[in-house]
C-alpha cells in the first residue's frame, strides 16, 4: 500500500512538473538585426502598462509600453523604479531606448551564459509596484495584483531560461 501511494505521488509530482514546464509559452522568430533566433515573451498588461520580453541570446529587451498620455514622452533621462514586495528592495533602471513620445520604454540587458542580475531579481522576487519617469519627471505608477506578480514572475523566469538555448545556435 504504501509503495502504491508512493508511486502515485510521484506520478503526481510528476505530472505537476510536466505543466509547469509547459507553462512557459515563447514566440520564435529571427532578430531583425542580426538575422539570428529570438524568443518573446509576447505582451502582457500590467494595468496602464504593457510588457514584452525578447531575447536573442546576446541581449534581452524589456519593452514597455505606456498608456498615460500625461507622462509618455520617453527620454534617456527617464527611469523605471521597481519596488519589490516587502518595500525594502528596489531597483531603479534608466531607459535604454531613444527618445519618444509613444511611450516606448527599453530596458536592454546583456545576455549570455549568465543571467543578468536585475532579470534574476524579476524572475525571483514579487515586484509590488513599478514607477515610470519621463523625460519631463512625470509618473506613471503602478501597483501590481498578485495575479500580475506571478505573471511578471513566470514571464521573466522563463526567457531568462530559454534565452540559454540560443546560445548554442
């Protein structure tokens, strides 16, 4: 009996893994500048703002999208401040893309054989809320639902593990 419910929870274990693998949905597709693969996440809403991640093996792109047009002008001063549940971490991160006024907010990341130290931190701890600044000091705020943790959390884990497999192509 007890080598029976053994084994069925092994199956279950199992079982429970298989779905978790299969979680981690990623868009393939071919960089348009390096003609090499690429991986997306695909974008997600987190409220007022939307997020995609690419990763081309070199490099990985946060690409934020944001939806208030009181604060959307974009500019290399601009800055993105992730605090983390808990309120005592944070991570502050400049806009690495051009100057806009669509919104467009980058963050660019080097890839490579190691995951870059802000994309593990997104991977592994719930971010509460993210604070836009453009390039006129205007904030965009949000705070983000426990369903968009995970989602965040899920999203950034995902790539950062896949992206290993286009080291090797």
């Amino acid at each position: 009996m007890r080598n029976l419910l053994l084994g069925i929870s092994f199956l279950l274990s199992g079982i429970a893994v298989q779905a978790q693998q299969t979680d981690c949905k990623l868009i393939k597709g071919t960089d348009e500048f390096s003609n090499g693969p690429k991986l997306s996440t695909g974008f997600i809403q987190l409220q007022d703002v939307q997020l995609n991640i690419d990763a081309n093996g070199k490099e990985f792109d946060l690409f934020f999208i944001i939806k208030n047009p009181a604060a959307n002008c974009i500019g290399e001063e601009s800055e993105a401040l992730f605090v983390f549940e808990g309120g005592k971490q944070k991570m502050e991160i400049r806009n690495t893309g051009g100057d806009n006024c669509n919104g467009f907010f980058h963050i660019i990341m080097r890839g490579g054989t190691y995951t870059p130290g802000n994309l593990n931190k997104l991977a592994t701890k719930k971010v509460a809320s993210i604070t836009f600044s453009d390039r006129n000091d205007k904030k965009t705020i949000i705070s983000l639902r426990a369903d968009e943790q995970e989602a965040l959390m899920k999203m950034a884990d995902c790539i950062a593990k896949e992206a290993k497999t286009l080291l090797a192509k």
